[in-house]
C-alpha cells in the first residue's frame, strides 16, 4: 500500500500584529497521495495561499506556524540509508528547507510575470534551479531545460530558450514557469491559481498540459483556486475552506453531486448551470470575516442560512462524516442528490 506523500496535521499560521493575532489558517488537515489532484477553493481571503506558503516554507515573520502543526513530507533527502520517511516540514530551518524546496516540492504561481526575473534569460534561470539542486553541469542542464520546454509545449525551445521572459506571451511564460518546477522532477507541485492571468482559451491549453505532466511525472499536485469549475476539471478531492477554516473535504463527486456544508452549497449556487433554469443567481449574503483575534465560532455563522443556537456558543471540530468525508458542522445538509432548484441541497426538514 502506498504511503501518502504529504499529511498535514492541524496546520495553524497565525501573524502578530499590533493589533492582535491574525489566524489566517486555524487547522487544516489533509493527505495527498502520489498522481492524486487536491483542489483548493474559498472565496479570496478563506487562507488558501496561505495553507500552501506554509507547506513550502514561505512564512515570514510576523507570520509563524502555532504549536501543534506538522507536515509531515514522505522524502529519503534527510535519511542516512536512502530510504523513504516522514519528515516535519514545519521544525525544519530555513537552510533545510531549501533543500526541499524547488526539488522535492515545486510551485507555480498565478503571476508568471512576477515569477520570472526580467533581468535574466530563461535558460540563465532554468539551469540555476537545476544545477543547484542536481549533479549535473551546465551543458547537462541545459539540455534538460530544453527538454523541458519542449515537453510543456514551448515552440522552437532549443533557439528560444536564450531569451528574456517579456519576449513571451502569458501563456508561454506560464509554460515556462510549469518547466521551471518540473525541473528536479518533485514529488508534489503546488500551482497557486496558475490560469489567473490567461484567457479562456490558454487557460484550457494549460490545464490540460497540468493533468498530462501530473501523470507524465508521477506528481501529487495541489491546485488553489477560486474557480469550481477547475476543480471539477482536474481535482480528485477538494478542500473547502472559509475564514482560515477547513469547512469541508471529500472527493470531487462528492463535492459536487452531494454537499453537506452550507458554505459548499452556497459557492455551488452562485455558479451558472445549462441543467438549470434560473432568473437570477444566488450571491451569498454578507462579507467575509476578518480573522483578527476571531471568536472561537463557526467563521461562516453570520452568512449561515442554517444557524443555531448551538452555533452560537460552541465551535464545531472537523469529523468524518464517512469514509473520505470530512465536515466541520453542527447542521449540515443531509442529500443523497443535489437539488436542482434554488438550494443546491435539501435539509431533512426540507424534505
């Protein structure tokens, strides 16, 4: 049986200010296995970016990890036998991490701009990752960038690879940036809402050249994004979360055909749906909640069309509701079927 190649345990990523404490992520649990897709959705500011800067080590202070979190990274960098064990990311310096990451664990970013140095060729970038963290020399790497290149899709990469990032479009720095991650070959690639910035159709080119990589190399990948219809694309399973909280997790049909969170139920009903006749779509209600010094409640009780008194005194721990299915919620909605009406679930009064 395989192993899991990243578990992370009640991940908690607080930043001191003079205000108070920020806890922009306040216990977040999942597993991902190798060639498995995690898609990671919530409105802006629900501590998606956040949960994966933590895993790659990107904190910086005022930001910390709270005690008790672990992720935990299935490698044989630190092992003196070269066998595979768990190591804690999270009690590692950062000149520990710089060894995982770019090799072990790789990352795309939503802004391909931002992420290439203007000031260097593509290939003066390419074969700095890869010279730095593999045995090669120079000419060896560069004939892995190329080959690289070429593998995401980028035309004339043997003549192009000697040019600056600003002579590309969007989409073929994107591809550049996928090339630049897959460099060392890592175990899990993280892609921070990757087709942002590109239009429709590019954004349809690099998703599928995602899920072909994904199972050209092996990799685990981690997709954030705001956009459910990219998860219901690529993801096997998909986080929810709110407010730095994980609402709910289950596999991507789950998800979709049979939400039990009200937040869930709530995104599903905001997106447009040909099955479906409406006048009008169903915005949810209210804003999102500032996570300075937040109450020990539900973050989604004020905007929660299913709130109770409960609700109002207690905080709901994260439980597996079966097998695969993780909820955080005191009165969830129970459905063997998502409705095709208004609510995208039915409650068991409802019924």
């Amino acid at each position: 049986m395989n192993e899991p190649v990243l578990i992370v345990k009640d991940l908690k990523t607080y930043f001191d200010i003079a205000e108070g404490t920020v806890k922009a992520v306040n216990g977040v649990s999942f597993e991902l296995n190798m060639n498995e897709a995690l898609g990671v959705v919530g409105e802006t500011g629900s501590g998606k970016s956040v949960t994966m800067k933590s895993v790659m080590g990107m904190i910086k202070k005022p930001g910390y990890l709270a005690e008790g979190t672990q992720i935990l990274f299935n490698t044989d960098e630190f092992s003196k036998n070269g066998e595979k064990e768990y190591v804690n990311l999270a009690k590692l310096n950062k000149k520990a991490f710089t060894r995982i990451r770019g090799k072990h664990i790789g990352m795309v970013f939503q802004d391909p701009m931002a992420s290439l140095n203007p000031m260097y060729t593509v290939a003066d970038q390419m074969i700095e990752t890869i010279v730095y963290h593999q045995d090669v020399t120079i000419e060896e790497a560069r004939k892995r960038a190329i080959d690289l290149l070429t593998t995401v899709g980028l035309p004339n990469a043997e003549e192009r690879i000697d040019d600056y990032p600003f002579q590309f479009s969007g989409g073929q720095r994107q591809r550049i940036i996928i090339a630049i991650s897959l460099s060392c070959s890592p175990e899990v690639l993280i892609a921070d809402e990757p087709t942002t910035a590109l239009d429709v159709t590019i954004q349809a080119q690099i998703l599928e050249l995602m899920k072909d990589l994904q199972n050209e190399f092996n990799t685990a990948m981690v997709y954030i994004t705001h956009d459910l219809s990219v998860v219901a694309e690529i993801a096997d399973k998909v986080l929810v979360m709110y407010g730095g909280n994980q609402m709910e997790m289950a596999d991507v049909y789950t998800i979709f055909d049979r939400p039990m969170h009200p937040y869930t139920n709530a995104l599903l009903s905001c997106i447009p749906r040909h099955d479906v006749k409406k006048d009008e779509l169903n915005p949810i209600k209210g804003q999102p909640p500032i996570m300075l010094n937040p109450p020990a409640l539900c973050p989604f009780l004020p905007r929660c069309p299913k709130a109770t008194e409960r609700c109002r005194k207690e905080w709901p721990e994260l439980v597996e509701v079966e097998k695969g299915h993780f909820l955080r919620c005191f009165n969830p909605y129970k459905t063997d079927k998502v409705d095709s009406g208004d609510k995208v679930a039915k409650t068991e009064d409802d019924k």
